[in-house]
C-alpha cells in the first residue's frame, strides 16, 4: 500500500562532554543541511516529503556533515533529537510501511530496501553486527519474520529489524495514568522526542499528538 510521509520539523542536539554541544532546528526545509536520495524532496511550502504514492518507494535524508558520537574512549555522548512528521495512506483505513530515525556511519543505506525493510536493510545484511546502525522504527505493518508484535507499534533496532524493544504507539498523557493509542498513519502532526543519556546509557523514546504536551513518562524506554 502506498503512502507518503512528511516532517514538519527537526531539532537536533549532541551533547559532548569535553567539546562544544552540535546541534541544529529546522522550521522548515528550505536551507536545511539535507543530503536526500531516492523519493525525498523538500516541498515548495517547506516540507521534508520522504515518499509519496509511489509503490514500492523509498526515500532517505541525511545531515550532511559527519557528528561524531563518540570520545576517545568508544563511550557515547547523550543526544537528543525531536521531530514532527504526518503520514497520509492512500486509503484511510490501510497504511503503507513504516519510516525510521537512523543513526549510520556513512550518509545513505546502500542496497536497503523498501517495505518490510523500512528502507534500513536488506536480506543479506539484515542483522550483522558491521552495519553500526541504529534506528528508532515507527512501524504500521505486522512482520512476523521480524518479531512485529503488532501493526502499529514503536522500536528500537540496533543493526537489524528484529527490535530489542518494541512498544505500542501510543502516550500517558500528563495528569492521566491510561495509555492512550496513537495511529501513526492518521495523516496528522506527531512528535517523537528520542533522549540518549551516555553517562546512564539510557535512550527512551515519547510519542505525543503535536498540540499536546511531551509526555512525563515515555512509553518506551531501554536500558
């Protein structure tokens, strides 16, 4: 099934210990540092388009510049990143596959494929421990080959698309302890905050509506 993707919005911080903090904001696509391959364009309102109604589609965007994650000691700085994307099916009540946040070491994903590889992998490579990716999957598609534990969930996959955790989409809302569930494909506005703490080695993952306020507690932490 066919669908498009969009981010609105990016905010991206690194957080070294013994060199300057790196960051960048986009509010808006139009000078941003972006190296795009595949279906990926900037739209003329601004946009970030990662696909559109294309079958079988996919589009990547990469900061340009190298950042270095590590210090001298192998040991990862903390980082955080936010972002708010929309995905609109071609047909309300089906969604295409998912879209992912990627750490990599080279800028593109050669040979990944499109669909239940989300564009991060392929049959041959899908797992080894040389890939050195990392990747936060917002996923609409159950793949039992990949241990999907459902058709609307949250991952986080290292290297592979078996995710060492995964959760339903969703958020707690501040003040209300009920998990509230959160259609990835409903064509509106959500933000995703992904927070790395390098001294706990920590990273955690929260969902919410664009307008709502980030979420307290957040659905999917790993330790």
């Amino acid at each position: 099934m066919a669908f498009k993707i969009a981010l609105l919005m990016m905010y991206f911080l690194v957080c070294p210990v013994t060199s300057e903090d790196l960051g960048f904001k986009y509010n808006g696509f139009w000078l941003a540092n972006m190296n795009l391959d595949g279906l990926a364009v900037i739209t003329s309102g601004g946009l970030l388009k990662l696909t559109d109604t294309t079958t079988q589609g996919q589009g990547h965007a990469f900061y340009s510049s190298p950042i270095n994650f590590k210090n001298s000691n192998g040991s990862a700085y903390s980082f955080s990143t936010s972002f708010v994307f929309a995905r609109e099916s071609k047909y309300r009540e089906l969604s295409g596959e998912g879209m992912a946040f990627v750490i990599a070491p080279t800028r593109g994903l050669q040979g990944a494929l499109p669909n239940g590889f989300l564009g991060l992998f392929n049959e041959t490579n899908n797992g080894n421990s040389s890939n050195h990716v990392f990747a936060v999957e917002l996923d609409t598609i159950k793949n039992s080959e990949f241990g999907d534990i459902n058709f609307n969930h949250v991952g986080i996959d290292i290297n592979g698309l078996e995710s060492k955790v995964s959760k339903p989409a969703g958020y707690y809302a501040n003040g209300n302890s009920a998990f509230r569930d959160l259609t990835l494909f409903w064509g509106k506005p959500i933000q995703v905050w992904v927070e790395y703490d390098g001294l706990a080695k920590k990273i955690s993952v929260t969902l919410a509506p664009l307008k709502a306020n980030k979420p307290n507690t957040p659905p999917l932490p790993l330790i």
